[in-house]
C-alpha cells in the first residue's frame, strides 16, 4: 500500500512539474546546462543505466550515492534561501506603490498651479491687446477711405479731362487716359448704388460711344468707300486712334478692319470683274501678283498706322483669298464648258502655290473659316508602287516629291491656308476624274498591245517567272495619280478616282492577266497503252509548252505583286482621303479578283501536269496483274508519272522562286489531285493476283517517296517539304498501301479478313469493301457471304472493333503469306 501511495505521488508530482515547451525553451536559454538532470526529457533509468553500465560498476555505489545526498543538501539550501529571500518582498512592493502616489500628487498639484497661472497670462495679454485691435480696424478703414477718396478725385478728373480731349481729338492722349479710368472705375463697382458714381460710370459709357462714332467718322473720312483717291500717307491721328479703338468696343476695331480692307480691295474687284480677260484661269498669276504688290503697298503706307497685334496684312490677304474664291467659282460655273485638264492643273498649281507662300509668311491666327481642310502631313517615304521602276523613273518621282516637300519645311506641320481658295476647283474636277479616266483606258490598251507584239516570255532566261513590267508602270501612275489629287482635293473627287483605280485595276487583271493565260487542248497529246509500257525515254507528255508554262508563272508572280500592292495603295489612299471618307474605300473586290487569278493559275498548272501523268494511270488500270509472275523493278507507268513530274516541276520551282507559298499551294493542290485519281485507278486493276499486288505495293511506294520530295526534286538545294504537304502524301499513299496489303491478306477465314480490312481502312464504306473483292477476283457467292459479314460487324464499337482486328491477326494465318509480305517490306528497303 505504501509504495502503491508513492507512485500515486510521483505521478501526482510529474504531472505538476511538467512544462510548455515554450517555458521549457525559455529556462534553457536563461539557465543552460549540460546536466543530464536539468533535461527536460529525463529518464531515471536510462540515468542509472549510465551511472552503471555493468555490474563490476556497482562496486562504486555507496559514492554515487553520496555525490547524489550532497547535490540534494545543496539544492535544498538554495531554494530555502531563494524562499526567505522572497518573505519582504510583499511589504516592499506595497511602500513603493504608496510613495509613487505621493509623487504623482505631488506633480498634479504643480502643473495645476502652472494652468492657473498660463490662464492669468492670457486674460492679461488680451487686455494690453484690445486696444492696439481696435487702432489696426481704425487704421485699416482709415487707409481704405483715403484710397476710394483719391480714386474718386482721379475718376472725376479723368472723366473732365476725357471729354475735352475727345472734343479736341487728341487720341493719344485718350488713350492712356481712357485705360486709366477704366481701372479705376473698376474700383467702385460696388458703390454704383450711391448717384454720384452712377452719374460718373454714365458720363465714362457716354465718352466711350462718342469716342466709337468719332473714330469711324474720322477713317470713313479718311478712307472714304467711294472715293477714288486715297491719301499720300497714314496720319499720326488715325494712328493714335487706333490705340484708341483698341480699348474700346471690339466691334468698333472689327468696324474700321472691315471698312478698310473692303476699301484697299475695292480696285481688285473692279480689274477681275467677270467679263475681264484676265479674270480667266489662264491668267489666274494676275490675281496673286496684285495682291503681293498690294502687301508691299501696305506695308509701305499703312505698316505703321494700324498696331501689329491687328495682323492687317495677314487679315487683307485672307479676305483676298474668300474674294477670289467667290469669283473663280462664279466665272467657273458660267464658262464651265471652256475648262480643260492641263487649264484646270495649272490654275491649281499656282493656287496651291499662292496658298503655301501664305503660309510661310502669316501664321493662320485670323482665320475663322471652320470648314477649311487641314493639308494632311506627307506620306511616309517608303514607296510600295516602285519596285519594279527603272531608274530614270525613280528619280523622277524623287523629284517630284522633294519638290512637294520644299514649301512644307519652314512652316508648322499643318499649312492652315490649304483650300483656302483651291477649295473652288473641287466641283470642277470631275474633268481630272475623266481625264485619267481616259489616261488609264489607253495605258491597259497599250499594254495589251505590247504584250501582243513581244508575247510571252522566253524559257531559260530571267524573263520566266518575272513580275511583268506593266504591272509596274500601272502601280507608278496609280501613285503620282494619287498624290495629284490629294493635293487638289481630299474629299469627293478622292473617291472618284478610287473608283477609276478599281475599274482599271480589274482591267489589267481580266485582260492582261487572265485573258493572256493559255488554254488547255482539248486534242489529247497523250501516250498510248503500248508507248507507255515500252515506254521511250524523251517521249513529251506535257500539255503546255516550255513558254506556256512560264507565262503561266510569270502572270502567277504579277498577280501576287498586284494583290500585294493593291493592299498596299488601299492603305494610302485612306491615309490620304479625308478620315469621315475612309469607310468607302476598299478594294478587297478587286484584291479578290487578283486572288482568282493566282488560283487560276495554280489550277492550270495543277491540270496540266495531272493530264500528263492521266495516260500512265490508265495504262496502269489495263495492265494484266493476274498474270504478273514475278516483283521486278518499279512498273512502266511509274516510271511515265517521275518522268513528267521532272520534267515540269523544277520548271514552277525555278520560276516561282519569289512567291515559294504559291509553289507550295501548287504541290499541295496536286497532290490531293493525283492521289484521289490514283486510287481510282488502283481499283480498276482487277483481278490481282498475290504477286501483282506486292509489284503495285512496290510502285505505290515508290510514287510515294517520288510525292514526298516532290518540292526539292531536281533541285540542288534540298529542302524539307512542308508539314503540311508531307501529311497530305503520307496519308493519301498509305491509304493506297493499306488496299494493296488487304488485297494480299487471304479471304479465308472470313472474320479475319473483314477485321483486318476495318482495322487497316478504318472504312466503313461497302462500296469501297466491294472494289477490294472485285479486286482479289472473288465469285458473286463468296462475295454475298462477305458482304452481309461486313454489314454485321460494322456496328460493333472501336474497342471492340480493335481488339477483334488483333485477335485476328493473331488467328492462324498462313505463314507462306505472311512471310510473303515481309520479304516484300525488306525489299522495297532495299532498294531505298
């Protein structure tokens, strides 16, 4: 019982004693210890097991235990020290705590006496500061009635002083003045309640319309409307009287401009009246000269009268140019019928001409006209419609475009005197419009007749395969066409000429580009049964001539480049066509048209070279493959099919060197032409015996490595086929592989030949199923029973489909026909 309480004990005790980690954690870091008693883990028996690892160890135990009494005597000491020590540490915490509340009531005490104290200051400090307030208000209001009271004396005298120098007409002096009363009058806006400033601010008003009508008075004088003569020079009054009018009213300084340009223009109207001669466009450089020797006149006479700020020979030149307009449009509509084209662009130019010297002299700040258009900034330098040009004609359009350029460089990016008078030759362009109208019929006729008399390009030359030249020529007038307008007009007639662009660019594809692509004979130029299976090396098979087919390339590359650059001119032109237009340009028609083209093309070349290889395909569906004996070499016709695809492919290669993904369409597009109609062929050949079936797998593959180089065959440079091509060949051929091999599997049993053919064809087509038993020269019966086996066995599901096909290529086979297969695989190895 006894040592059942102890344990009770020691358990009730380590229960006690046991730690959070953290605390644990935390003795360890301010104690630490290499003791194997201070571990928190500690082990009594694992100790002892230590103390005494054997029993010649306990030998010593009486010391251990010793060693052990003592360390327990020490600790024991310790802790009764440490608890005495703690016995007043009660009765210390509770005298300090009470003399720290002394301290504080203290302090509290202190800084109380210190508020009131603050307190007493500030009451005492608005006291000695009431006073010196109150002086500051007095001061202040003080200041401000002697300031109103000095501006009262300064208005009234202003006011005297203004009407008598008004009365007397000296502006010069009105001028300062008038501003000075002005802003002082400004001051007493809010005492326009008390009479007296109201009378002042009436007499101010009344002084400024009398100084208004008598400054009008004094210019009409001065520059009457009727008058025929105009004074030797400027007067100092009208000039001071302009200061003058500066301040005042601004419609009376709009008054006197208008009065005065309407005057200094007056004789214009009267020496380019309608009926005169020199009102026509021929002689539209007589207008632009009067009005630059009239400038000169300006600023000789009247430079000095009128203040620069009023910009008068800017402002004489702008209503010239609304004059003139007006006129050129009212002459225009009444002698319509006597305007030409090279009449029409040469009044143009020198309008655009006048227009740009404008605009390096005067800035456009007057300008009101809001429908005036914004010279659009220049085209980027690149030039897509010349590179085909020769170099006299590149250096011509260089010019033409540096001196397009020249006027733009002195002045801001947009000229703001664009149209300012041009803009009345716009209804008129429709002569322009028909003109190139004209222009274009005749170049596309030449060019059909140019190509007529040097026809086609000539074989084994650069010739073959090129953009033709008069591709290039009809793109360099498109765009000086182009640029022409634009500086006439960016609106409607831009449009117009759009349009003229899409007729003739659909022209030049319909007669030039179609209409000289050759046709394909009808007479058959093909190889008879018996010439294919001799087969005579150097035999031609070809449809088209060496010279047909490099027309056909070479208008495939000059339809790519129209496509490319018709693209490219509607780009520009909407760069240059006004942005609220650019919606109704698009050419994407006529880029279709060029895109048919290049189809064509592609076709005739396809057709062709599919016509040539049709001869060997029909020899190959008559040959007797029932009575084939033995696999020799690759058949006749396979050798007829590589014969004329190197004949005629690194022809299309050579010449369709710029436009490689067209040659690529060409391979693609015949592929999936040739081996549809090969497979065609390949289930006329019927009955095939075993051995003529291995001799049709190994020309079937053997056509199919031909296909698969067919993009570098002949070629030195040996290129990878495209992935896409390669995928066409891979999969079209195998299929072709596929038949021959069900073809060669035996019919018997019959399950393992149906589960072979679906899992090899993946076909669930009966036709397809009744070619191969046509092929294999099976009896209607047999042909029945198989039939109706292959209808059962198609609903059954892929998985199941394939793990049946395994089954029955595991199912007894004949190994005389395996192996057969076999050594025809190692064979055509071999050869490869």
């Amino acid at each position: 019982m006894m040592e059942e309480e102890e344990l009770e004990f020691v358990e009730e005790l380590e229960a006690v004693l046991q730690l959070t980690p953290e605390v644990q954690l935390a003795i360890e870091q301010v104690f630490p210890s290499q003791d194997p008693l201070d571990q928190a883990d500690f082990n009594a028996v694992e100790y002892i097991n230590t103390l005494f690892p054997t029993e010649q160890s306990l030998a010593n135990i009486d010391d251990v235990v010793n060693k052990i009494r003592l360390k327990i005597r020490r600790l024991d000491d310790n802790i009764r020290t440490v608890v005495r020590g703690q016995t007043n540490v009660g009765q210390d915490g509770r005298q300090a705590l009470e003399e720290a509340q002394k301290a504080i009531q203290q302090l509290f005490g202190k800084i109380k006496d210190i508020k009131d104290k603050a307190e007493k200051s500030e009451q005492m400090v608005k006291e000695i500061t009431r006073d010196i307030k109150q002086l500051d208000h007095a001061k202040r209001h003080l200041t401000t009635s002697i300031t109103t009271l000095n501006h009262l004396h300064m208005l009234a005298g202003g006011v005297d002083s203004l009407e008598a120098m008004t009365r007397r007409r000296q502006y010069g002096e009105v001028a300062n003045l008038l501003q000075g009363v002005m802003n002082v009058l400004e001051h007493f806006h809010k005492y326009m309640g008390i009479p007296q400033i109201r009378q002042l601010s009436e007499r101010v008003k009344a002084a400024q319309t009398e100084l208004g009508q008598q400054i009008l008075a004094d210019f009409e004088e001065a520059f009457p409307s009727q008058g025929t003569k105009r004074p030797g020079g400027p007067s100092n009054v009208l000039r001071d009287a302009c200061l003058v009018a500066n301040i005042l009213d601004p419609r009376i300084k709009q008054e006197i401009i208008k009065k005065f340009i309407k005057q200094h223009l007056s004789e214009y109207l009267v020496l380019f009246q309608e009926n005169q001669d020199v009102a026509w466009l021929d002689k539209i450089d007589r207008r632009y000269a009067w009005v630059k020797r009239q400038l000169v006149d300006y600023e000789e006479k009247y430079g000095r009268m009128f203040p620069r700020e009023w910009y008068m020979t800017e402002r004489i030149s702008v209503e010239f140019c609304h004059v003139t307009r007006t006129e050129l449009s009212k002459i225009m509509r009444a002698r319509a019928k006597e305007i030409e084209v090279k009449l029409l662009l040469f009044a143009i130019q020198r309008t655009t001409n006048f227009e740009g010297f404008l605009a390096k002299r005067f800035s456009g700040c007057t300008l009101t006209d809001g429908t005036l258009k914004k010279l659009e900034s220049p085209p980027p330098s690149t030039n897509p419609f010349l590179e085909e040009e020769t170099t006299a004609e590149m250096e011509e359009l260089a010019l033409e475009k540096a001196e397009l350029e020249q006027p733009k460089k002195p002045k801001a990016p947009d000229n703001p005197f664009h149209g300012i008078v041009s803009k009345c030759f716009e209804p008129h362009l429709y002569v322009y419009i028909e003109s190139q109208d004209k222009n274009l019929s005749e170049l596309i006729d030449r060019f059909v007749a140019d190509f007529k008399a040097q026809g086609p390009p000539k074989p084994n030359t650069d010739e073959g395969g090129a953009v033709l030249p008069s591709c290039a020529d009809l793109f360099v007038y498109y765009k000086k066409c182009m640029v022409q307008c634009s500086q006439l007009s960016t609106g409607e007639p831009m449009i117009a000429l759009t349009t003229i662009f899409q007729k003739y660019l659909r022209e030049y594809a319909w007669k030039i580009l179609s209409g000289n692509l050759p046709k394909t004979s009808s007479s058959s130029g093909g190889l008879t049964i018996s010439s294919l299976l001799k087969e005579k090396e150097g035999s031609e098979v070809a449809r088209f001539t060496l010279e047909e087919l490099c027309l056909i390339c070479s208008i495939l590359s000059t339809a790519e480049y129209c496509l490319a650059t018709t693209q490219q001119l509607e780009e520009k032109l909407k760069e240059k066509v006004d942005v609220s237009l650019t919606e109704r340009i698009n050419l994407t028609g006529e880029m279709d048209t060029f895109s048919t083209v290049i189809s064509s093309s592609i076709q005739l070349l396809v057709q062709d070279l599919d016509a040539a290889c049709d001869p060997a395909l029909i020899a190959m569906s008559k040959m007797p493959w029932q009575n084939v004996e033995h696999v020799g070499d690759q058949s006749p016709y396979v050798t007829s099919v590589i014969l004329h695809i190197k004949q005629n492919v690194p022809i299309i290669r050579d010449n369709l060197a710029s436009t490689r993904k067209y040659f690529t369409q060409f391979c693609i597009k015949f592929a999936n032409s040739f081996i549809p109609k090969f497979i065609t062929h390949l289930f006329k050949c019927k009955p095939i015996s075993m051995v003529g079936a291995e001799q049709l797998l190994l020309d079937t593959h053997s056509l199919k490595m031909v296909l698969l180089d067919l993009p570098s065959i002949g070629s030195q440079v040996v290129r990878k086929a495209p992935a896409s091509y390669t995928k066409i060949v891979v999969k079209g051929m195998t299929r072709a592989e596929m038949i021959l091999k069900v073809v060669m599997a035996p019919h018997e049993p019959l399950v393992v030949f149906v589960d072979n053919y679906i899992k090899l064809l993946s076909d669930c087509n009966i036709e397809t199923f009744q070619k191969i038993l046509d092929m294999k020269g099976l009896k209607r019966s047999e042909q029945s029973s198989m039939l109706e086996l292959f209808r059962q066995r198609l609903p059954a599901p892929p998985s199941g489909t394939e793990s049946s096909s395994t089954l029955s290529l595991m199912a007894p086979t004949p190994e005389q026909e395996s192996s057969r297969i076999r050594k025809l695989e190692k064979l055509i190895k071999k050869r490869l």
